[in-house]
C-alpha cells in the first residue's frame, strides 16, 4: 500500500491513541480523476503531474497510502442543532497528516469520503459526487472571497455508487485545512471529565495554531480569547456576504476560525435574515441573522471545557471564561461594522453607520431585493446625483423605498473628510460580483450526476476565482434565479 513520500508530518498523530483510530481508507474500484487544485498543490509543495498521474489519483482515492502518511479517524462530539451527541468523529473521513507550506504553516489533508471508520456510527463512509462538487466549488469561492476556510485539494470519482435517497455516483474529496480540530473535539474530552486529554488537546492547538497564547500567564485563557477572536471575525465575514452555514454544530467550528463542512450551505438570493436553506435545519436554529448568537453560544461550550485548565479554583475559573466569552457580541460587532463600512464606501468610522446599514437591510428585505446585487449596483451608482440609481432601484419592488435610504447616504458621504475619493473602487473591493448562487450550483451538480459532465462545474469555478472583477462574457453568473430556478433546501450528502 505504501507509495512515494508527500513530507508529511503527524502532529496528531503522536497524542494518545484514545484521541483517534487508526485505520486506511477503504479502497474504490475504479478512481477516475475529476479536478486537481493545482495552486493549491503547488502552495503545499507537490507535483500537480504527479496528483493527476494514475499513482497520484490512487493517493486521492485512498487505494494508496503515502509512506510517510499515518492516517487515522480524529474523535469528537457535539452539540448537534442543540442536543447533545457524546460521541460523533471523523465517520467518513482520514486524516493523513500534516504539509507544511511555502510560508511554513502547516495544513491537514484528509480524505473525505474513503470508508467506514469506527466512528461511522450507521452510515457507509462514502461520498456523493453532487455534495464532493458542491464543497469544491463554495469553500474555493470562499477562498477567492477573502473568508477563513477548508479547501478543496482534489476530486475523483470511485466508479462506484452510493445509495442515498437513491442510488448516486460516490467521489472522494481531499480537504485541507489549517486544522481539523473543532469545539467538539474538547467536548469529547471534557464529557469524559479526562482532563490530562483536555491539558494534551489544548497544548497541542497552542502549539500549533496560537503560540502567543505560551506567552500569557494564563496560557489556556488565553487561547479562549484567541478562539473568541478568530470566530469573530469568521462569522461576521459570512454575514457580509450573505452566506448562511447550515450546520453551526459545535463538531463544525473549528478551532482554528476557518469555515469548515460545505454541507447544507447557501449564499442568499433575496434578503431574508430569517433564511434557511438546510434540508435538516426544521427549527430556524441557524437562519442567516442567528447565526452570530450561535457562534457565541458555540463558543460558551468551548469555554466550558477549558474551566479545570485556566485556574486551580473553579470558580475563578468560571468568572475569567465568563468574562472572555462575554466580549463575543461586541468583538463580533466590530468585525462586521468594519465590513459594512467598506461595503457602503466610509473610510471613517460614524455611530450613524450601523443604523444606516440596518435600514438598507430592512427595506431590501421588505421589498424582496437580491442582496449581492444591491451592493455591487450601489458600488455604480453617483454619489452627487442620482441619475445612475435605476440600475440599483429596479432591484426593489418599491424603488421609491431605495430612493429614501440612498439619499441618506449621500449626505453619510458628504461627510468624508476625503470626499468621494476612490469611493467606488472600495466598495468594488468589497462587494463582490460573483457568489456560488445556488441554482448554478445545482446546474453544476445536475451535468455531473445526471450525465457525467464537468464543463459547467469548471466553468463555474473559473468564474468564480474573480468574484470582485467584472467579467462582461460570464455576466449571466450575476443573474438571481428564475422564479422556477429557486433552490429551496440543500442536503449534506450523508
């Protein structure tokens, strides 16, 4: 099984053995090569030649097993849309170790997708080829966006099919992340009151994703207010552009702050903070506008695992976690007031400028405005007439309400103290052009599943590589659904 040396290293690996299982992924019978992200390969040092070779797609399908690979399943829990699962991991997926980069950060690759682990509980280890494109296309789309997250390193078909609903083509992704350790990894730990696991976990992350907080007199505090941080900024650049997670879980927030399980995701078409697109999400729990309250809900749990570290005395313990957790809300706000900042063109920072973003939000909602589309246009339009705004008026089903917000801002823009200056280049910057709207995606997914053609996916993708550039022979990729093209719900393919 052993094939050529990747210069893998295995951090994780050398935790106890409780902390994971070892195991190889179940080989497939037929891999077939669908995509090799070679910026990526070459970020990570390998030959994208040598992935795309037939012994490198065996690698990517888990027919092979590199020589300086240990792979294995990570173990967690989580709270699962609130409710509690003792025991969940990696049920589907085997991390084979550690690359470190160009710039020397070190990154985890794992295949997903590749068989039965000891975690699988009832399922069949295997993935769908829809969801492997669907995790592809948005976490690379993220990437290009400029948010925290997993990437995708390759796609292969196994030649084989999986039943879900019924029977589907199955594929492998390989998936890269800074860390695949998540909330719910201490979770497992900490139900299990073993709290030399919990010290070795913790030490490990510090070591790995936040040696600043060694420095700290409270080192394990500090790492709770680098975790805080990191999901602050994460989830307040979701909210900029209108991407909704699905599956907020603890066994989903990764420790580390990058979005991670492209599952039943969405970016929104018409602004509704109340939206869901999860097939499994029945309760709202995690609409669009809770997704922020999550976090720090999700956060609180991650607190509660590190209380027996951060001091001797319990309830000191408790008081300097409460106090960490509780600078979430204002920590989130100021991410994302600096976002709406640039998306509506201030350089300086207004106590009005909440507000002003807050009403926008309210009357597009109100009057059924594609949300990308609202910032993009307002990027074109004049800031000393309004001559130019039916470009952005048409968007709502009462422009006249647009009308009364944009004058509003104007006056906000008058008040630069570097006037209009580089105002549209800025909000250009800030206000993409392209997201993975969901009917492209299922356009996408259907060619792939349904006839076994992937020029739309890599059209797709390519398009979506530039999402702040204008591309005037892709300008369709802009266009909102159809009436009869609306996706209503998506599927996390297990």
């Amino acid at each position: 099984m052993n094939a050529t040396l990747f210069g893998f290293h295995n951090s994780y690996a050398r935790l106890p053995e409780h902390f994971f299982a070892r195991l190889s992924p179940t080989p497939v019978s037929d891999p077939r090569l669908v995509r090799i992200n070679e910026d990526l390969a070459v970020r990570l040092k390998l030959d994208p030649a040598f992935l795309g070779s037939p012994e490198g797609v065996q690698i990517l399908a888990g027919n092979r097993v590199p020589g300086d690979a240990e792979p294995l399943a990570m173990a967690y829990a989580g709270f699962q849309f609130g409710g509690w699962v003792p025991q969940l991991g990696d049920g589907r997926a085997i991390l084979l170790g550690e690359l470190a980069d160009r710039d020397g950060v070190r990154h985890d690759v794992q295949l997903k997708g590749c068989g039965r682990t000891p975690f699988s509980r009832n399922g069949d280890g295997r993935a769908v080829l829809g969801p492997v494109l669907r995790e592809y296309i948005v976490g690379e789309a993220m990437h290009a966006l400029g948010v925290p997250t997993t990437r995708a390193l390759a796609v292969v078909t196994t030649g084989e099919q999986v039943l879900r609903e019924h029977s589907l083509p199955g594929a492998v992704l390989t998936r890269v992340a800074q860390s695949h350790i998540r909330v719910g990894t201490f979770q497992f730990f900490a139900a299990r009151q073993d709290i030399n696991a919990l010290r070795l976990l913790a030490d490990h992350v510090i070591d790995r994703h936040y040696p600043d907080a060694r420095k700290s007199a409270r080192p394990y505090l500090a790492l709770l207010d680098a975790v805080v941080d990191a999901q602050a900024a994460l989830v307040a650049s979701w909210k900029l552009i209108g991407f909704i997670h699905g599956v907020m879980n603890t066994d989903n927030t990764s420790i580390c702050g990058e979005t991670i399980d492209y599952g039943p995701c969405a970016f929104m078409d018409t602004y509704y903070p109340g939206m869901v697109y999860s097939s499994i999400d029945q309760g709202g729990r995690y609409a669009y506008g809770n997704q922020a309250p999550i976090a720090h809900w999700n956060l609180a749990g991650f607190a509660q695992t590190l209380i027996p570290l951060i001091d001797s005395d319990a309830a000191q313990s408790l008081e300097m976690a409460q106090e960490i957790i509780n600078t979430f809300p204002a920590k989130f706000e100021v991410a994302y007031n600096a976002g709406v900042r640039e998306k509506l063109g201030f350089q300086s920072s207004k106590a009005e400028d909440p507000l002003l973003m807050a009403d926008l939000l309210t009357i597009m909602a109100d009057h059924q405005a594609d949300f990308t589309l609202v910032f993009r246009r307002l990027c074109l339009v004049k800031t000393d007439n309004s001559s130019a705004d039916g470009v952005v008026r048409a968007l709502f089903d009462d422009p006249a309400a647009f009308d009364q917000w944009a004058a509003r801002w104007r006056v906000r823009l008058g008040d630069e103290v570097n006037g209009k200056s580089g105002r549209q280049q800025r909000m250009l910057a800030a206000n993409p052009a392209y997201i993975p709207r969901n009917h492209r995606v299922e356009e996408v997914i259907r060619a792939a599943e349904d006839h076994g053609d992937f020029a739309p996916f890599e059209k797709l993708h390519r398009v979506l590589q530039k999402p702040y550039d204008e591309q005037e022979s892709d300008i369709e990729y802009q266009r909102p659904p159809r009436p009869e093209e609306i996706v209503q719900a998506t599927f996390c393919g297990t």
